[in-house]
C-alpha cells in the first residue's frame, strides 16, 4: 500500500450526532497531510488511531468555522505532547492573523516551529512524495481546492535482465534514476536493464465550491477526487445561492474529468438518510464512493 485516505468529518457548515466537520489525514508514500482540520479534528484522530504527530503539512481550503476551527486545538495538543518536528500550514490570506490572535492571547509557547503559507491560486506546493497544485473554487469567501500528484517516481528496474548481465548493485541507484550503465568493457543502454515508472498517483480535493466544468481540464483523469455534494438537486438553486454543488453536480465533474474514482462528503445536516446522494451521484458517475466518518480508502 502506497497511501490511504482516512475521512475525519463529512458533515456541512451544522454537523450532525453521526457527521462532524470537514478533515482528512492524507498519507502518500513520505508525506502525511491532513486536509482541513474542522472542530473537534484532534478528537477523530485519537478516535481513529491516526497519529497526528506525524503529520508534516496541514491544508486549509478556507476560513469558514466548519474547515478550520479545529486547528489552534490541534497545534496546542501537538505542543502539550513536545513535538519538536516543524509543522507547515498552507491556508487563505488571514489564517496567520487568527492563528497569531488565539496563541499571543493565550501566551502559548509551541514546542517547535509553525510556519503559516498564504495560498496562491495557481501555485505548485513541493512536498516530500508528492507535488500540490492549489485550485481557485467558487464559494462565498476565498477558497482553494487541491490536487496532489507523484512527484516522478523512479524507473523500475528490470532485475531479470541485470542479472543475467551482471550488473552491479551499486549501479541499480544510477539505473532508476534513468542513466546507462558502463564499465571499461561495454555500455548498456538504460532501457534495456528497466521498465518505465507507471502513471503518477493523484489525488483531488474539491470542497465548498458552486458546479465548475470548467475545472474539469485541471482535474483530467485524476485517480481520487473527493468533490462536496451538500445537497440533491432538487435543492439545486439553494446550491447556487450558497455556492455549493449538488451529488449530481459532483457525480457530473467527475465523468467530464474521466477521474478513476469519487468520493463525495460535506452533507448538509438535513439529510439523515445519505443513499439518495450516493444514487444521485452515481447516475452520472457509477464509480462513487459515499465519505464516512472513519473510513479509510487505500491507495494500493
Ligand atoms: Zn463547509
Ligand atoms: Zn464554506
């Protein structure tokens, strides 16, 4: 398994007794990310056994309470339990001002160093495994969707045929990074002793945005996408009031983004029963997944 996806929260802007508010812990390969952290984040990861000390790099999409109110609970408890590695949080323009406000007032002394990014629509964020483009969405307040993709991974090497030719082991680091092999008595061309790297896993975060197609390029063909189904369509104009999407809406990107799969979350607290999403979803995109409270998509 290279990664998994565990949901924290997939309730809207009220959560429910069942559903609580947006956050995801992201794991690829080196890098572990969690994804909005909503009230009462912390709480879901001990719940789940995830281990928060761990996470590397935090992702907020915006300042609405049901994304972000979690995060200065978050940090302290990093603190209380002496962590010492730094901690990056990438989030819109003001997150820094409140997060100053709360830790100054309360003369909070964290343990290690925080740094606080402001997004930029359009920027590419370098992490460890993997590479983050930040998306610009439509909500009622600056808000930023998110697509995750492989940094390049290496050539696989083709054992078979190195040993038969004897190559060396330490050549095998050379060999996956692309370079022939020589030695004073011959010169072996690179694609002869590997295979190519397969498509780079990536992964999409859509949350608190109106329907937009016109996206549809940027997320092309990625592998997860996680895109908000607040509502039916039979409340569709409520969505566009409040620029948010309906599951149909998002079953309907997913398809003209050929993604491989959707997940779709962020409920409105007037649904008890979530079927109906899911259906209405899945009409236009038949590989939908319902977000749950603690559930874990692998990436394999
Ligand atoms: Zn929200
Ligand atoms: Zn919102």
């Amino acid at each position: 398994m290279r990664g998994s996806i565990t949901i924290l929260g997939t309730s809207s802007a009220a959560p429910t007794k069942d559903r609580f508010h947006s956050g995801q812990y992201f794991t690829f390969l080196r890098d572990v990310v969690l994804i909005d952290c909503g009230e009462g984040t912390q709480y879901r990861l001990l719940q789940y056994g995830l281990n928060y000390q761990k996470i590397n790099h935090i992702f907020i999409s915006h300042l609405h309470g049901d994304h972000y109110l979690g995060l200065p609970g978050l940090i302290n408890t990093m603190a209380l339990n002496s962590r010492s590695k730094p901690l990056t949080v990438y989030g819109p323009s003001g997150l820094s001002t409140i997060l100053d406000a709360h830790f100054s007032s309360g003369k909070s002394h964290l343990s290690f160093d925080l740094t606080v990014k402001e997004l930029q629509a359009g920027e590419r964020i370098e992490l460890k495994s993997m590479t983050c483009e930040v998306v610009q969405l439509e909500h009622r307040i600056p808000c930023y969707g998110f697509r995750f993709v492989q940094n390049q991974s290496d050539r696989k090497l083709n054992i078979t045929r190195c040993e038969e030719l004897n190559i060396p082991i330490s050549a095998y680091s050379r060999l996956k990074e692309g370079a022939d092999y020589s030695d004073e008595h011959r010169q072996i061309g690179n694609a002869e002793l590997t295979f190519p790297s397969g498509k780079p896993f990536s992964y999409g975060y859509m949350t608190d945005t109106r329907y937009l197609p016109e996206l549809s390029e940027v997320f092309a063909e990625t592998d997860v996408l996680y895109h908000e189904a607040t509502y039916l369509s039979t409340l569709i104009d409520r969505a566009e009031a409040t620029f948010h999407s309906t599951a149909q809406q998002a079953g309907k990107f997913a398809r003209l983004s050929a993604v491989n799969q959707l997940i779709i979350g962020h409920f409105s607290s007037r649904y008890d029963d979530l079927k109906p999403l899911l259906e209405e979803a899945r009409s236009e995109f038949p590989n939908t997944e319902l977000a749950v409270e603690a559930k874990t998509f692998e990436i394999s």
